[in-house]
C-alpha cells in the first residue's frame, strides 16, 4: 500500500515538524523542525545508531555527544550573527567577592509547594500545550530562599524539556553550586534567589516586570546577579 493511500500517513516533512509542540513534541528533538529532510533523517540514522551501540556496550558517553552535536547544528543560524555595536556595562561596585549576589534563572524552577501557578498549576507535560499562553503571559517570579535544597525543588517550562531539570534542579539553578563557592569565601549570597519562566511576553518581561524585580533586588542590598537562561 502507498503512503497517499494510507489516510492516516504523513510526510517525513510533518515527521520531524510535530517534535515542535506537534505530537512527538519532545523539548530534547525539537531541533528537528528547523532541519532539511535530508539531515533530519541522517541525523536521526545516526541517534539510532548510537542507540544500538550504546545496548550492546552500555556506554552512553558515544550517545550523548552525538544528540549533543546534532543540537548544536540544528541551533546554529543560518547566518552569523553580528553583535551590537554598543553593549551596556555597568562595572561591579566592588569585587565579586565583596559584592551580595543573587541567583535568577529563567528555567521555571520553584520550591515544591509554592507553585506560582497556584496549587493546581499545570504539570510539564501539559505546559507543552500551553506554549502559547506562556508565551501571551505575565512573568511570575518565585522566591527561592538561599539554603533550599535541590530536594525541594521542582521545575516547568513549556520551551524545554523540564524533565531534566526536575532530576537536577542544579543544572538551570546551580543554587548548590554558588553555596559552595561562598563557604570558600569567593562569592556572598544573598537570602532569596530567584526562578521564573523564560517562555514568556518578552514585552511585558522588560516594560513592566524586570524594572520592578530590580527595585526589589535594590531594596534587599543585592549588588550583583547570576541569570542562567535555557
């Protein structure tokens, strides 16, 4: 039976399209939309292979790097990017070391519990349907207090595969991370860091949202802060 006489069939086209909030939406393939068949499809060849390699040998090191590099180039711009020609800089008031910092990261991390969606926020999966109204949204910034362990934390976010971050609240909230370097000395931390969800009106975030977050990190005498995008 050919494909046009299977109703139900779709294109390779559509295939690697509906990894971006389609059907197969998966925040760790959605790379796959941007590309030409023809890569999409070596790209996917050579996941599979890794993936036998990595049954037979356990290793998933080879894996790794080959979603790795396959992300990188279906991240990659078409064109060079050329950088403004004026950057902002704001010199730190003292050295780092002297100086109270503050944690923000636009991961969509908060404490469990304090969900700032309110108690029946939705889980990530349905976040991934809701792209669109994150996207139409107010940020919502949580409050997270310096000594939070990773246990206690959770995360959503409809633009990334959140999953990961659950596991490893570090990886886009490296809150333990900075806990050790301010018990060396290197850095001093403020009392509350900071998650909210990057998927948002960029419009509102910089108009009306963010010059409030500064006012109140200048209220708290935070001096400097660490942002972590995703």
């Amino acid at each position: 039976m050919t494909d046009e006489a299977r109703p139900d069939s779709g294109s390779f086209e559509e295939f690697r399209r509906s990894f971006y909030y389609g059907d197969h939406a998966d925040m760790q393939f959605k790379f796959l939309a941007r590309m030409p068949d023809a890569v999409a499809a070596d790209v996917i060849a050579e996941v599979l292979a890794a993936v036998g390699e990595t049954l037979d040998t356990g290793d998933l090191d080879g894996l790794r790097d080959v979603v790795y590099r396959a992300q990188v180039a279906g991240y990659l711009p078409e064109e060079p990017v050329t950088p403004p020609s004026e950057i902002p800089f704001t010199p730190p008031p003292a050295p780092l070391e002297e100086c109270t910092l503050a944690l923000i990261s636009a991961g969509g991390v908060f404490v469990v519990g304090d969900d700032p969606m309110g108690p029946d926020g939705p889980s990530q999966q349905d976040s991934l349907v809701l792209i669109n109204e994150f996207l139409r949204g107010t940020p919502t910034l949580s409050t997270i207090p310096v000594d939070t362990t990773n246990e206690r934390l959770t995360a959503r976010h409809p633009g990334y595969d959140a999953r990961s971050a659950q596991r490893d609240p570090s990886a886009v909230f490296p809150l333990d991370h900075l806990r050790d370097l301010a018990a060396d000395g290197r850095i001093r931390l403020a009392d509350e860091h900071y998650g909210f969800t990057g998927a948002t009106s960029q419009r509102r975030l910089q108009k009306e949202v963010a010059p409030r977050w500064a006012e109140h990190l200048a209220d708290r005498a935070v001096d400097a802060a660490l942002l972590v995008a995703t």
